[in-house]
C-alpha cells in the first residue's frame, strides 16, 4: 500500500498551491484565535464583543468554520486583541514581528 505525503494539508484539497497557503494561513489564524479565546477566560459573548463580531460568528470561528472568514477579518479580531503584526525585510530575509497594539 502506498502512501500520499503534503507538505500542507490543504494540498490534498486542491491542486491550487496559492489556494492552499491562504487556506493554511485562515486555519492557523484561526487556531491561535481560539487559544487566546481558551487562555482569555472570558465566555463566548464577552470575547466576541472583545474581537467585535456577533456570538453566532464567534462560535463559526472557534469551530473552525474556515470558508466563513478571510485572513483580513482574522488579523483584524487579532488586532482588536492587542497585536499587531509587523512584516520585516532585511538581508534577504522575510521575518514577521508581533507587536503590543
């Protein structure tokens, strides 16, 4: 029996590798916003207010709901938590900073 390896598991879901990195960057946008939200101790309604989405949304996102959200509303729920993510070019080098909004 042969096996099929991805680098990205969103490879096996579509052949369109861009398709695939804005899908795993959603996911793992996605992921971090549910730890902070598991580390906040706040309920469910208190962090949507917090990431200024409805509850209904806030539950799409914590579960995972990936194809209701862009990477652009996830760093904004990311901002209105206090970071903000600052992209460094030096020496041939791409790095991204996280900084205390």
């Amino acid at each position: 029996m042969s096996s099929i390896k991805f680098d990205n598991i969103f490879d096996a879901v579509t052949d369109d590798k861009e398709e695939a990195n804005e899908l795993q960057t959603r996911a793992d946008l996605m992921i971090v916003i549910r730890d902070i939200f598991n580390d906040s101790g706040l309920g469910k309604g208190e962090f949507a207010d917090k990431i200024g989405l409805t509850q209904p949304r806030t539950s799409n996102l914590l579960n995972g709901h990936i194809e209701k959200f862009s990477i652009d509303l996830l760093m904004t729920c990311l901002f209105r938590l206090g970071f903000r993510f600052k992209p460094v070019y030096e020496n041939h080098q791409l790095t991204m900073k996280v900084e205390a909004a």
